[in-house]
C-alpha cells in the first residue's frame, strides 16, 4: 500500500462517497456512511484521521 495522506474526516467521507458510500447518520463527532444494506463504517469527524485508523477504514469498506 501507498503512503496515506493526512486526511480530515470530512475528506474521507467525501473519498468513501464517491466510491458509493452514502451518510446514513451521525452520532457526536462520528459519521456512519452505508453501502447498500450492510455495509456500515464509522468514520470518526475530526480534524485530522491517524494513519492506522484511515488504513482500517480503507480495509473495512473493501477498497483494498
């Protein structure tokens, strides 16, 4: 795998969007976007991601 970028949340929901994700609903600082019936992340909206939680959210919706 590629070296990530720093990436906010909203980045990251804005990247798992156009692969087809869609916001299902927030709960405090986390957005769960959904894939069709299913498959469901929890992305956390802040500032910054860390790597190693960016690279499980990568992993978790299949991407790689």
């Amino acid at each position: 795998m590629s070296r990530l970028p720093v990436c906010s949340g909203q980045d990251a929901i804005r990247a798992f969007q156009k692969v087809g994700y869609q916001v299902d609903y927030q709960t405090g600082s986390h957005v769960i976007p959904r894939h069709a019936p299913m498959r469901r992340l929890t992305v956390p909206n802040h500032r910054e991601l860390a790597k190693g939680t960016l690279r499980a959210l990568i992993r978790e919706a299949g991407l790689t």
